[in-house]
C-alpha cells in the first residue's frame, strides 16, 4: 500500500481524480458502440474462421510423412543405389574398354565431353577418381573414338 | 432471493448466438462500462479522449469475444483489451507532441483546460506535465500503479515486462518526478 506522505506533491486538498463525465454518459453509451459496431464491414466471426479442419491435420500429417520418406529414400536408399551403379559402369569401361584405349584419346574424350576427375592425381586408380557427368555409354566412347 | 444476473460463462454463451448476441453484450456493457471507463480515464486524462478508447476497446470486444478461450476471466481480458488501448493511445499522442513544434506543457494545459469535465488545479496539471516528460514505459507505470492502482502483477501482464522491472521502473519515475517538484518550487 502506498503510503500518503510518500509524494512531495500530494499536499492538502491534493485530488488525484478530477474527472467528471457528462451527464447519462453511461446510459447512451451501449447506443453509441452498437451504431459503430453496425457501421462495420461485415466481418465473419472468429469461431467461423477456423479454416484448418481436423481431417486438414491428419492430411497434412500424411503428406509430411511422405514428403519426409521420399527424401530418406531418394538420399540413403537410391541416390546411394545410383552411384554404386554409375561407379560399376564406370569400372565395367575401365576393365573391359580403358586398357585398349590410348592415352590421348581417353585424355580428348573427357576433355570434350568436360569430364570432372576429381582427385589430383589420375591414373592411381580410375575406379575411385572419375566421377563421370553425364553417364558413359558403351556407345558413347565408341562414338568418340571413331571421329 | 434469486439473484438474476447473468454470470460471466452465460453471458458469453449468450453472446456467441447470433439471436442473443446485442442483449449480451449490453448486459456486459452494463456490467462492466464504468470500471474499464475509469481505469482508461486515469490513465488518458481527457474524457474526449477516453471516449473514444473506452469505444475502440468495446468494439474490439464484440470482436474478439467469439474467439475468447476463457483462459481467464471475463474482465481481465477486456481489462487487458482497455488497458492496450491506453497505452496505445498514449503511445500515438506523445508521438504528435515531439512532431509538434509547440511546447508540450502548453499543449497538455490547454488539452487540460478544453476538458468541460475536468477539475483540475495548477498542481495536478504540473504533475501531468512532468509525468508526460517521462520515457513512454516509466510513465505508463506510473499512471497505472498511481492514478489507477493497479498491482505490480496485473502490470506486468498488460506491459508484458517482470515484476521487477515493474517496480524499479515505477521508483525510477517517482523520483524523477519529485525532483522536478523540489526544483520547480
């Protein structure tokens, strides 16, 4: 509880309410905020604006839980998938195809077709270092090497 | 004896069907409309103007009641509801005064003196005039714990800041403003 004698500016006769308000203020006021409550757009009540339905949640649950198992699939299940495969093709090449194939033309084919090798020295292992953009075909490298 | 007043429950019953919606809502009005007048009169000063906030917050109300979760009572949330509007309100006036080249005390005493129903005395106006000096949040708590007596708590829901710093920023500004009165006098 504040005490009285606690603020230098409450002295004698010091009123800290001197408001009035107008006569039957109170009794036209309902009147009053009922003519501009009228005068509002129509607006549609909250209650009515719940837009999200509980069969709404369920779906979007679902749908969630799709987007989220594709994603898992498509990164550890058949991305991995495919790059094993694209790396046996490329093995497959190197095996059967690369120990025919000279030097130079080896070197023109993947500096035509903008091959990345990634890893700095080539020739260690072809196996572990090309990583080949787009897929080699057989028909590819045959094709190369006939111009 | 029966008491017939509806209870709070029954009346937002009431007003969320359409057929008996205006009769609640002046039940409310009737209930309610002095309290949150006077609680934004302290706080706004100026009938004229705590009209027109008391009218926003009511309407904000009829709004907003549909919705109402009753996670608390009736007249806390429009309390709330009215409290907002104030400090809105208040916000929004002493953003104009900094516009304005004129100086703040003359605006606030002759806001004072075109108020019919205000009965003020020169002391009360220079309390007002040193309150609207200080930084909008301290002179916010000072109205409300002052002029309106409102508990550290329930302040500290409507300003949305720690009791903490509720109470230091209401001793903050009683000491400014009583060392304002002591150089004044």
């Amino acid at each position: 509880m504040m005490s009285e004698d606690r603020f230098s500016w409450e002295k004698e006769g010091f009123n800290k309410n001197p408001y009035r308000v107008p006569e039957d203020y109170f009794d036209t006021l309902a009147d009053r905020i009922l003519r501009r409550i009228t005068r509002q757009p129509d607006r549609i009540p909250f209650q009515n604006k719940r837009i999200i339905k509980p069969w709404m949640v369920w779906v979007s649950g679902v749908a969630a839980l799709l987007v989220v198992g594709w994603f898992g699939f498509r990164n550890f299940y058949l991305k991995p998938q495919q790059e094993n495969l694209f790396q046996e093709q490329v093995a497959l090449f190197v095996d059967f195809y690369a120990g025919e194939l000279h030097e130079d033309q080896l070197a023109n084919y993947i500096e035509e077709n903008q091959i990345e090798l990634t890893g700095d020295q080539p020739g260690v292992d072809y196996n572990n270092l090309i990583s080949l953009e787009p897929v080699i075909t057989e028909e590819a490298v045959y094709e190369s090497l006939d111009h | 004896m029966i008491n017939n007043t509806p209870s709070d429950t029954e009346l937002i019953s009431m007003f969320r069907d359409p057929h008996q919606r205006e009769r609640a809502f002046r039940l409310i009005l009737a209930g309610y409309q002095e309290k949150l007048y006077w609680h934004i009169r302290r706080l706004v000063c100026i009938h004229e103007d705590a009209d027109d906030v008391l009218q926003n917050t009511m309407i904000k109300i009829w709004n907003g009641l549909p919705g109402f979760r009753e996670s608390s009572g009736l007249y806390t949330w429009m309390y709330r509801i009215a409290s907002n509007e104030a400090i809105t309100f208040l916000k929004s006036r002493q953003r104009e005064r900094a516009l304005l080249a004129d100086d703040p005390e003359d605006l606030i005493k002759n806001r004072f003196k075109s108020d019919p129903y205000y009965d003020g005395d020169e002391l009360f106006a220079k309390l007002q005039v040193l309150i609207a000096r200080l930084p909008p949040k301290q002179q916010m708590v000072f109205r409300m714990k002052y002029f309106d007596d409102m508990t550290y708590e329930d302040m500290s829901v409507v300003l949305k800041t720690s009791v903490g710093a509720m109470k230091a920023s209401f001793h903050h500004a009683v000491r400014k403003i009583q060392a304002a009165f002591v150089r004044s006098d």
